[in-house]
C-alpha cells in the first residue's frame, strides 16, 4: 500500500445502524453493501454478529456478496464474541475481527471495575484469540480521545506484539479538539514500539461537531485509516461523514492523501442510505444535502451563472449531482431570472427583464421560491409578453 493512500472503513452498518430506530433488514444492508463495494471503500464494517441472529445473518450474507472490500465484523473483548465474528465472517474472501475494550479511566473505572494492567491483559488475550481465527485484527481502544497518551501508547505496544493490524483510536465521546486528537496521533507514531507493523485508524463521533475535522487532523498526523459512516449517521450525533472527509482531500491535492473513492457516486449512495433508513438528510448537509449546489442570493447567483467556481469549490458532477441549481426567492436578481427564464424557453431583452423583475419580485415576497410554472405565468401575464422570443 502506498504512502499515501488512506484507507476508508465504512461502518454504515455498524455504528451507523445504531441510530434509533433506524434499523435495516438483511436484504437492505446487502444492498447498500454491494453499492459500498463499487463505491470503492476498503473495509465494511457489516455488524456486530454476537448482538443478535438477524446481526449474525446479515454478516454472514454480506460476507458471500462482497467481492473487493475486506469485511469486518465488531467483538468485545470476550471470547464467544470472538468466535461468533469468525463464523460469521468465515465466506468472507478478506475477513477482519474488530475487537476491543475500554481504556479510559472512567471505563475501567465503571465499566469494568478494573484496573489498567488488567485491561491490557484483556486486550492482549482478545487478539491473541481473534489472530487464531483471521490474519486482519483491528483493535479498537474505546474512549481512546479521553485515555492518557502513556497509557494509550503501552495498550497499543502490547496488542501489536500480540498480532493486532490496525490500531482504532476512537474519540468515542466527541471530546476532542482537532489539535489534541492529532497530536494524539502523533504521540502513538513517534512513542510506540513496533507503531510500523500496524495502522492506526481514526473513528471519530460527532457530538461537538468535530468529527470531520478530528479525522483530518488524524490523518495530517500520521493515520493511514478513516472509520465513517455516509451521511455521518450514527450514536447521538453521529460519526464521521465519509463523503466529507473523501471530498476533503480530493479538493486539497497539496495533502498527498487520497482514498481512491469513486465519488460520482456519492450523492446516490447517501440518498440509498437516506431512504433506506428514513432518515432525512438536512438540507444544508456538506457534499450530499439538497442545498450543498444551490445559490439564491443574487450576488451569488450573477457569480456562478459568469462562473461556477466563483461560489463552488466542487464541481456537483464529481459527487453525482447533475448541476448546480439556481433557486429563485425574492433574494435573486435579474441575472438568475433570465437564466432560469431561458431554461424553460424565454429570450428576454434587457427592457423585457426589468419588467418582468419587477413582477417577479412581488410575486416572490409571497412565495418561499419561484419554480419553472410560475415563471411561465410571471412571463406570460406581462404586458411585453406578445413581444418576447424563444430561447430555443
Ligand atoms: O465509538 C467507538 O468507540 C466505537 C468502538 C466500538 C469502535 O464505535
Ligand atoms: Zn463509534
């Protein structure tokens, strides 16, 4: 694998099914599987086989139809979840065992009334168990953002000498800031023995709308590994939203970081997703939301109908939106009005526009936005009416 490449570790079916009420059924998470795999991720976490049969199913279904990712499936640190995971991932053509355990304080402390050298105890075991299955052991460090750097790094040195392959270290809570999660990284590269047999591997929740950013910092630093999830769905606020960070480092080439994602299909997958799951995507959503290629003020409006990048850093075509779209409200200018006009089939003269505008303002002030039909019925009750040309 090169340098630079960052691998993406899907777990739309995982942490992102953990929304409630918003549970898919098998043949529902085969199919956004299937569209994952063309979609080109690395990984798909397809669940958590030990926590239900219909979990275990849909494992084991999703392992049969994959024909590129590596499929993954979650464990705790315990060994019946370890050998659940296995059986389910065994038609699996690359399988990984995802296992792990709390380390912060307040997990041992809590959770687990324990104490740290008993967690990494644990820790080791689980792999050790998890490598007698699968070559590909992900270990998870959970409320990794809030475990102390020394501690951290002694967990990790300890699972990678017990066989673990990639290194999770989730901001479980979505404490972070960018700054600390990235120079957490970095402490994990620069202070753990062995650090280049293993990735390590950003997941990032979004309760402090850090994730994206969080998962960026992780890489800039030395992480070769993203868990996201489309849409960002996921617990509380969610989790990394995979279309964000892969368009994040298409538009900034200087990186040197890529993920190899087929992004044209973005906007298709996040809609599959949305519907599937009944979740609405809000509208001002980054990359996928239905305003991400909208412009309605005028001045924005002039901008992007001279030229589009004047106000898109994307072209909407990259991520499977046929065209930006020009929405009149009564914030548009003339500009936007002869645009949409000719659209439908009007050729207006500098004189016809302006009274045509000044219809269309009144109109607007009443009206949240002025579609296609209401434009013909502006145009067509103006007195210049009878004068004005085809745009065809
Ligand atoms: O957020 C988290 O810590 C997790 C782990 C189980 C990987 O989802
Ligand atoms: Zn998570």
């Amino acid at each position: 694998m090169s340098d630079n490449k960052v691998q993406i570790f899907d777990t739309t079916l995982r942490d992102g099914e953990q929304v409630p009420g918003c549970k898919l059924n098998t043949e529902q998470k085969l199919i956004i599987a299937e569209q994952l795999d063309f979609l080109g991720v690395d990984i798909i976490e397809a669940g958590f086989p030990v926590s239900s049969p219909g979990d275990f199913k849909s494992v084991e279904e999703i392992s049969k139809i994959v024909k590129n990712a590596t499929v993954c499936g979650l464990t705790r640190s315990v060994e019946n979840d370890i050998k659940v995971a296995a059986e389910a991932l065994k038609y699996a053509k690359k399988a990984r065992i995802h296992t792990g355990i709390g380390t912060s304080d307040s997990h041992i402390k809590h959770k687990f009334k324990s104490n740290k050298e008993a967690i990494i105890e644990r820790a080791v075991k689980a792999v050790s168990y998890a490598k007698s299955f699968v070559e590909d052991v992900e270990f998870y460090a959970e409320d990794a953002g809030r475990t102390d750097n020394e501690y951290l790094a002694r967990v990790c040195e300890a699972v990678i000498k017990a066989g673990a392959t990639v290194l999770n270290i989730p901001d479980t809570t979505g404490y972070c800031l960018p700054h600390e999660y990235g120079a957490k990284i970095k402490y994990l590269k620069e202070n753990v023995k062995g650090i280049e047999k293993a990735i390590l591997s950003c997941h990032c929740h979004n309760d402090l709308g850090l994730a994206t950013a969080n998962s960026i910092e992780g890489v800039i630093n030395g992480a070769r590994q993203i868990e996201c999830t489309i849409n960002g769905i996921g617990e509380r606020a969610g989790n990394t939203a995979l279309e964000e960070v892969v368009m994040i480092l298409k538009q900034h080439p200087y990186l040197n970081l890529d993920t190899g994602i087929k992004t044209e299909m973005l906007y298709g997958i996040s809609q599959l997703v949305s519907d599937s799951m009944g979740i609405y995507t809000q509208p001002n959503k980054a990359i996928v939301g239905a305003n991400a290629f909208a412009h309605s003020s005028g001045i924005h409006q002039d901008g992007v109908i001279k030229n589009r990048e004047t106000y898109e850093i994307i072209d909407p075509k990259d991520v499977g939106v046929t065209e930006s779209a020009i929405v009149l409200t009564a914030r548009s200018g003339r500009a936007a009005l002869a645009y949409r006009a000719k659209n439908i089939g009007y050729e207006l003269t500098k004189l016809q526009l302006d009274e045509i505008y000044t219809n269309f303002l009144d109109f607007a002030d009443n009206k949240k936005e002025v579609d296609d039909n209401d434009i013909h019925q502006i145009i067509e009750n103006s007195k210049v009416y009878k004068e004005i040309t085809s745009a065809s």
